[in-house]
C-alpha cells in the first residue's frame, strides 16, 4: 500500500495542475489484502500483550509465589517462541489468519500443564515438605501422571481434525498437537528441573509472607 501511494503522489505531483488531485480508488480487497500481514503482526503482538500479563496473574493467584511465577512465565514464553518457531522452519508457514490466533491460543494451551505443577510445588509445605528436592518429588509424584493425560486427551482431541477436508481444521490440529508436546516436554523438563535447582523454600517469594512483613513494619516517628 505504501509503494502504491508513493506512486501516486508521484504521478500526481508530476501531473497537470487539473490531474493533481487524483488519488487511488479500490473497489474491491486489493489494499486490504495489502494491510493484512501487518493488521496479523500487530494483533499478535496485542494479544500477546494481553494474554502474558494475565497468565502471570493467574499463575501469581495460583500459587502466591513470585519466583515460582516467574519460573512458570518464561516456561510459557519458550513454549510460545518454539511453537511459532516450529511453524516458520519445520512446516514453512507464513504468518496468516491461522498462525495469528494459534499465536494466543498457544499461551492458554502452554499455561495449564505448568499451573498445575506449579500450584502443587507450593502446596507441598503444607504436607511437610520444606526444601526444594522434596518439594519438586513431591510435585512429580502427585501431578505427573496428571500432566501426561492431559497431554495424551488433549492432543488426542487435537488429531481428530485431521479426518478433516478443509486445511484450516488440519493446520489447527497441528499446531494443537505441537502445542501440547512443547507444554509436556517443557512444564516436567525445564520448568521441573529449573524449581529443582533454584526453586524458592521456606516461604521465600510467598506473596502472603511478603503482606504480612509489610504491614508489620512500623515507620519509626
């Protein structure tokens, strides 16, 4: 579009003084067509936007740990890149319609596996363990299994449009079943293995922890 206007301001500017007023009249989708890779971009980028700083509040309700929260936001943020990834260098797609709302659905699909181990690695206080091995262990041994059904019903849900006839439904299979594999190697691999190592313990990041010290400082008068 930017090219065809240049063009015509060109062509006008060099034109008689009664022609200099003409400009571009499309009847039809052409200039829309024209608008429609960057409309895709830039509604990516918003829903993006909006959808990561949303899921780090579900994820900071969840388990009223930051550091856990944030561990869980970057394990979201690869799963994302890598799918998007997984899209342009294995499968040569271009970014379209399809690309454009898989790009936010993705962050649904990639948050619920990491919230659940994520929740269940804070609550394991509760049930007397303190460090962070015991913590994780206990995350794996009681959520696990959860996590890899999840995995195995919900990409099984997504072949089932395969047997579709429209490429729509096919692409959109793929990139659920994609999802689904970068979530489940993603949330037990790096996400469980990060908490492993450098997980936070003894109430370290608690957002309740972190109110009540808070409110129990006195300013001195």
């Amino acid at each position: 579009r930017d090219m065809v206007a240049a063009w015509a301001a060109e062509q006008a500017a060099a034109a008689p003084a009664p022609l200099r007023s003409m400009f571009i009249l499309d009847t039809g989708y052409t200039m829309a067509q024209f608008d429609l890779p960057n409309e895709l971009l830039q509604g990516l980028f918003q829903g993006c936007g909006i959808a990561g700083p949303i899921s780090f509040l579900v994820l900071l309700g969840s388990t009223k740990n930051i550091i856990v929260s944030m561990y869980a936001v970057c394990s979201v943020g690869a799963i994302v890149v890598c799918v998007l990834g997984f899209c342009q260098s294995a499968m040569g797609w271009d970014l379209g319609v399809g690309e454009a709302i898989a790009g936010i659905i993705v962050i649904g699909y990639s948050v619920d596996f990491v919230v659940h181990l994520a929740h269940i690695y804070c609550e394991a206080e509760r049930h007397g363990r303190t460090t962070r091995e015991a913590k994780a262990e206990f995350a794996i041994r009681n959520m696990g299994s959860t996590v890899f059904a999840g995995a195995i019903t919900t990409a099984g849900s997504g072949c089932v449009m395969y047997f579709c006839f429209f490429y729509f439904f096919i692409k959109m299979a793929t990139l659920i079943v994609v999802t689904i594999m970068y979530s489940f190697l993603f949330s037990l691999g790096f996400f469980m293995s990060v908490i492993w190592l450098a997980g936070p313990q003894d109430g370290f990041g608690n957002i309740d922890r972190l109110w009540t010290k808070g409110k129990s400082v006195t300013v001195p008068e």
